[in-house]
C-alpha cells in the first residue's frame, strides 16, 4: 500500500483561484472562489449584493 501524495479531491480543485471582493456598499472584504461564481453572494456585514466585477485577483488556492 502507498501514501497518496495529496488530499482526496486534491485534482479537482488545485486549479481554483481566491478572489477579493469589496462590498459596494459598507466596503467589507469577501473572499470567493474561481468555482462559486455561478453563486449570489452577499456581504456579511450589511447584506448587500456583491459585483463580482469589482473583483481582483489574489492568489491560487
């Protein structure tokens, strides 16, 4: 038997990128994953729809 090299489902998502997002209202900072945008997210300090086109890129995951 072998030691597996990486965690299970590790192929699936070493490709996800983490992105930054601010709130268009309060400025609160949300991080998002390359693999939930099909999602509405909302701003956990005022409730308020964030735009994923204010999104910059931070780093891969």
């Amino acid at each position: 038997m072998t030691t597996p090299q990486h965690c299970p489902g590790y192929e699936q998502f070493k490709h996800l990128q983490s992105f930054s997002c601010a709130c268009p209202k309060c400025g609160e900072k949300k991080e998002i994953f390359s693999d939930e945008f099909d999602r509405t997210h909302r701003c956990s300090a005022c409730g308020e729809e964030i735009d994923f086109t204010q999104c910059t890129l931070e780093g891969g995951a």
